[in-house]
C-alpha cells in the first residue's frame, strides 16, 4: 500500500533539493556529475510539472495557468517558434504555475501540520547549509558570483534573498513584541546565519538588512518615534556593516557606495550609445560578430526593451515568444536569440525577462498572478511583516534579477506567503485531493 502523502510530499522535497545542491555538489564535490546538470534539472521540472497538474483544484491556480497557456501559445505562434523551443522556454515559469497549487495541495489537506513541520525543518537545514557552502566558496574564490551557496555559481543573489526571508520567517515564528534587543539575542541563531550574506558580492542584501530588522517592530504609531531615537544607532550599525563588508570583500569606498558606481553597476556608462548600438544592429548596419561580448548592465536593459520588441512579430503586445533565454546546450537558440544574444544573456531583470517573450500581456499575466497571492489577510503572526518583505522582494527582482526561474526560490517564497491564509477550513475547494492516503 502506497502512503499519498509520503510519496508526493517525497517527489516535491527530492526534487527541490536536487535542484537546490546540484550545483554545490557537481562543482565542488563531484565534478564528473557536471555534465548531467541539463538532465537532472529536465527529471525535476518533469516532476513539478506532473505535481503541479495534479495539484489543480483551485480556481485562481487554473486561472493562472489556462492564461498563460492562451498568452504563450499566441506568442510561439506569432513569432513562429516552434513546439519544442516553446515547451522548453515554458520551464522557466513552472514556478509562478505550479509552485502555489503544490504548496495549497499540502496545506489544505488534514496533513498540513505535517507538511508545514518538515517545511520549517528543511528551511532551517538550508540556512546552515548555506552557512558552511558560502563559507568554503568564500575561503576558496572571493567574494564574487561564486557565493551562491549551495546552489553554486551565479546563484548568489538568489542564496542571499533566500537567506533573508526564511530567517524573517523562522523568527517571526518565536519573535514576541515588547523586549526588542532581548528577542534578537533570544533568536540569535537566525540573526546568526545571515552572516553568508556579506560573503558574496551581492549589494542588494543591505537593503534586505534593513528591512529586516525594521520589520521585526510592530505597525504602531511609537514604532515610528522608537525608529527616530534608534536612527543614529541604526545609522552607526549600517555604516560599521558596510565597513566590514568592504573589508571582507577587498572593495574600496569609490568601487562601490559612491553615486558613480551605482549608476556603473545599474544602469552603465553612456546607456544612450548602447541603444543606438541597438538600433544599428535592427537596421543592419551591425552585426553581431562585429559588437562582441557586451555586459549591459541591468536597467539598461529595460530601456531595450521597446527596440528589442519591434524586431518581433509578436511586438510589444505579445512579445518574440518563449524560450528566448533557453537554448545553447541541448537545443539551439532560436533566430531572435541569437540576432540579440548580446542583451539577453547576462544579468536579467525579471521585467525584460517577461517583457521580451511575452510582451505587455505577459507583464499583465504575471502581476496579476502575483497580486492574487498579497490580496487575503493573514492570519499568522507579525503575517503583514512577512508580506511585506515578499513584497519589497518582488519589487526588487523586478529590474534586479530573474531568481522566479528558479522553482525552489517560487515554492519557498510563496510557501512562507501563502503559509497565513491556505488552510483546510477556507480553501475547501481543494480539500479533496489528499484525502484517504492508502490508495
């Protein structure tokens, strides 16, 4: 007799975790296991793909997916990509599609409390994880994209983020308004474990700093006024922060907290020569062999986005179709990638990501897949704080990065999001689908 719940709650955490330390493993520890990584990551995307149909019972979850269907479907038709290159770039959202139903599968069954335990103890695990991963990959390259935990090379802006929100959301969990400091030394443990963060080089973890602490007080009007007596130890700890961070890193002040090396770093020197360098490359007066490797930095590729969509027959509204940031392993770039490889690779903000394969309607689609999870109130303490920092996540993966790619980063963001409000009793809808688990 075969336990459901044993056996899908299995598949789920197996596959998360395959995806979560392949990388770790085949780069550090097993590097012959390298070669397998297109293949191990196609069996796990298999497995959610068949989870999260089985997982439909909702009828926002079949909203989202039926929409992308008809929004992907026209733009691969459009811009005629064909069946293969479609389902392949389709992979890249399995997390905005699948993630939330096989988390509501588990929550709104009578083994919620269970699948919530095992949850919380694996989210613990991957901190300390991290912890000794980023550590050794420090000690060994530096503080650069090698910090990504263990996760590997180029994940360590998704470590970082990931870092932040389950420590938030494991304190929340013990955290008692009142006593401030006294709670921070009570939980010091998770305060502990963001020390990885300050071992890559990734900038955007101050501000995931900040709002972490802040976050930890309570919406109360002398919040407020306890935060203006605080404001210059807060300011103090923030500059001795970034004064260790710099010291653990080898940067200078100029290299990276000055005006010019932000606007370096975000949006490039001169953005207006690259656009016309866009430009001439749609007219034909350059090709690609004669610009070479270009590392365009992230909100200048935003400002792409209008040229690069009017060389697509799906244009703005539908975009050049998916799968355009797939390819180059197994399969083949499509013609649009390789005509524009030299913007799409790199560092991507998840609004070009989308914009590019799917246009305005893609954008539409995914704000609203989005905005549907923020929308119910929940019922779990300091539930507000934890939306909030989910929030200002989205907010900055937007022009920052791609991490929803990544299905192990959706499952535990909307995890932790929707944990406040999915249960048996208001979510009965999708009651049903782990009922009599000795089948």
């Amino acid at each position: 007799m075969i336990d459901r719940y044993k056996f899908l709650s299995g598949l789920f955490f197996g596959a998360m975790w395959a995806l979560l330390t392949f990388g770790f493993i085949s780069e550090e520890l097993l590097p012959p296991l390298a070669s397998l990584r297109s293949l191990v990551f196609f069996l796990c995307d298999t497995i959610f793909l068949v989870l999260g149909i089985y997982s439909l019972r909702n009828k926002r979850d079949i909203f989202v997916v039926v929409t992308f269907l008809f929004i992907g479907i026209t733009s691969c038709v459009l811009n005629h990509i064909g069946l293969l290159f479609g389902l392949n770039g389709a992979r890249d959202f399995f997390g905005l599609l699948f993630a939330v139903p096989i988390c509501r599968l588990f929550l709104t069954s009578k083994y919620r409390e269970r699948f919530i335990e095992s949850f919380d103890k694996q989210l613990l695990i991957f901190l300390i994880i991290q912890a000794f991963c980023m550590t050794w990959q420090f000690v060994r390259y530096g503080a650069n994209d090698h910090g990504g935990g263990c996760m590997g090379f180029g994940f360590s802006g998704i470590a970082s983020t990931l870092i932040y929100i389950i420590s938030f959301y494991l304190i929340s969990k013990k955290w008692k308004y009142g006593n401030y400091w006294g709670e921070m030394v009570r939980n010091k443990l998770y305060i502990f474990l963001l020390y990885p963060t300050f071992l890559n080089e990734t900038k955007i973890s101050f501000v995931f700093l900040l709002a972490y602490f802040l976050l930890l007080l309570p919406f109360e009007w002398k919040t407020a006024l306890k935060i203006l007596i605080s404001l210059p130890i807060m300011i103090g700890a923030m500059v001795g922060i970034g004064i260790a961070y710099l010291f653990i890193t080898g940067q200078s002040v100029e290299s990276v907290f000055t005006q010019a090396a932000m606007d370096d770093y975000l949006i490039g020197e001169d953005p207006e020569e690259l656009l016309d360098l866009a430009q001439y490359v749609q007219d034909g007066t350059y090709d690609i062999e004669d610009i070479g490797v270009l590392d365009i930095p992230r909100f200048t590729k935003i400002f792409f986005i209008p040229e690069a969509l009017d060389d697509a027959e799906g244009g703005e509204l539908w975009g050049a179709g998916l799968g355009q940031f797939k390819g180059g392993s197994l399969m083949e770039l499509t013609p649009y990638a390789e005509k524009w490889n030299w913007v799409l690779s790199g560092s991507i903000p998840y609004l070009f990501f989308v914009m590019i394969q799917l246009g305005v309607l893609g954008l539409a689609w995914f704000l609203y897949t989005v905005a549907t999870l923020f929308l119910h109130k929940s019922k779990v303490f300091m539930g507000l704080n934890i939306k909030l920092f989910i929030l200002l996540i989205f907010s900055l993966i937007m022009t920052y990065n791609d991490s929803l790619r990544f299905f192990p980063f959706c499952a535990i963001i909307f995890y932790i999001l929707i944990i406040g409000y999915v249960n048996c009793e208001d979510d009965v809808e999708s009651k049903p689908v782990l009922e009599g688990h000795n089948q």
